[in-house]
C-alpha cells in the first residue's frame, strides 16, 4: 500500500532523502481510539520500568518518535506523565494519584457502604442501595435487602437514570450548573407515565430536594416502585453518593417514606464520617 507513495521520495536530491525521516506504515494512528491505547501504553511501560525517554517509548510502540513526543505531550498536559530530567525522561505524574485517589475513594465507600447498607435494611426491611453519579448515570456500588423484601433484585452495577430515580436526583441536586447540565445533555427520557420529563419542573424539584435534603420517587422508574434516598457526603464536604431504599408502592407509602427519612439521615451521617466529613 506505501509503495504508490515511496515513488515521489524517490525523485527528490540526495539532500532531502537524508533530511527526511523514512515513512513507516504506522507513523500515525488510524484513528482516535487507536491513540488512546498508545496513550494508555506509554502510561503501562512508565509504570512498568519507572521511567523512559522518547526513542525508547517510540520503539517500544513501534511509531515515530515525532508520534511519541506528541502522545507524551498530551499526557503531560494532563500533568499524567511529567519529565524527571534534562536528558528528557519521562515518569509517571501526580494526574494518574490523583485518578488513583479517586478510585479509592470508591472502593472505600463501597466497602464500608455495605456494612451500613445491611444495617440499615435489617432496620428497615426494605432493599437499601448506595449508587454515584458516572458519565451521565447512576450506578450502584453497593446494596443489601431487608426482611419484607419480597423479590431479591440485584441493583449493584446496574446503571439507572439520574433523572428518574431518588438516588440520581440526589446526585443531581447537589452537582453544579454545569456538572448538571453535563449530565443531561442527552434529555431526560420518559420511562413511566410519572417520569418527569421537562426540564423547568425537573430544576423546581432539584431546588427542593437541596433545600429538604432527601429526594423521593414514586413510580417514575418502574411501575409499582417507590424510593427515597439522602445524600452521603466526603471529605471537604461535597456530596460522593446517595443512599435509598426502596420498596413496592403499597408497602413503602409516602407516609411511611417520611417517617424513614430520619433513620437513613442518620446512616448516611454515620457513613460520611467514616469518609472523612465532620459537619461543623
């Protein structure tokens, strides 16, 4: 395929063919995701052997340094790799601990959610989750079912709308403007005929649940399903989760949601302190 395009060079004077660095079939990646492995290479090699200079992580990709320096370049901008040397070695960057502290911020609210989520449904007899906010969704990390549960559903890991559920409302009430717009950008899809689907309604109720500090849902997931969730709270005070529990609508009555409001605030206190957040 490069031989139509080696004829040109081959015309060119002595001085430009040794000036010019030869074509090589993957001097340039094919396509984005193509650079995002390379990227995510260079970071494993880095990890690997501590440190390494262009050439040597251009060989170890097998492309040009000039395709190197660039993929180093963007990683540095996301100070993701940073340059330990004047002889233009490059390590692993304080980005990648910042990334690392991120990922364990939620393994450790996972791992001690479910002591608290358990506790909390033995009290309640009701299925208690904890779910995050990830790319526009809220996923449950952690879960435990009460006595009166009558159906043991597996939540965790499963994605749910922010928008239509008590613990993405949560998660949303306490993003800012723009994290919130970020996270509905793809509209808000209509999944019962209780699903709040304009946007003016949606920010009223947003504005409530920060205000009340809990979030409720009746059937505006699935038919037959109610929910209420509080927001759990980290280090610095920002709000990390949220934490629901959830039931069939004729057991979990709004009567009885504002009565187990109490309880779960306490919980998601509890479980907030052990995160780091002390509230003044």
């Amino acid at each position: 395929m490069r031989n139509s395009d080696a004829a040109p060079h081959a015309a060119r004077n002595s001085d430009d063919s040794l000036a010019a660095e030869p074509p090589r079939p993957d001097a340039e990646p094919k396509s984005p995701v193509q650079s995002v492995d390379r990227a995510v290479s260079i970071l494993e090699h880095l990890a690997k052997d501590g440190e390494a200079g262009i050439t040597e992580i251009a060989d170890e990709l097998g492309v040009h340094k000039s395709t190197a320096s660039r993929l180093v370049s963007a990683l540095e901008m996301r100070n993701l790799v940073e340059q330990v040397s004047d002889r233009g070695k490059y390590t692993i960057g304080l980005g990648i601990v910042r990334l690392a502290g991120a990922a364990t911020s939620r393994m450790d609210l996972a791992k001690l959610g479910n002591q608290t989520c358990q506790n909390l449904a033995d009290s309640l007899g009701e299925t208690v989750n904890i779910a995050v906010a990830d790319g526009g969704i809220a996923i449950n990390i952690s879960q435990a079912f009460g006595s009166a549960s009558i159906t043991a559903q597996n939540w965790t890991g499963r994605r749910t709308p922010l928008h239509a559920t008590s613990s993405g409302k949560v998660l949303l009430a306490y993003m800012t403007p723009a994290e919130r717009r970020e996270m509905l950008q793809q509209g808000l899809e209509e999944y019962t005929p209780r699903t709040t689907t304009s946007r003016d309604e949606l920010a009223g109720e947003l504005a409530r649940i920060a205000e009340d500090g809990y979030a409720a849902c009746f059937e505006e997931f699935e038919l037959g399903l109610h929910a209420v969730s509080v927001p759990i709270y980290g280090d610095g005070g920002s709000v990390i989760a949220a934490m629901s529990a959830s039931g069939p609508s004729y057991r979990l009555s709004r009567q009885r949601i504002r009565q187990i409001i109490g309880p779960m605030r306490d919980a998601a206190m509890e479980l907030s302190a052990q995160l780091g957040h002390f509230p003044t």
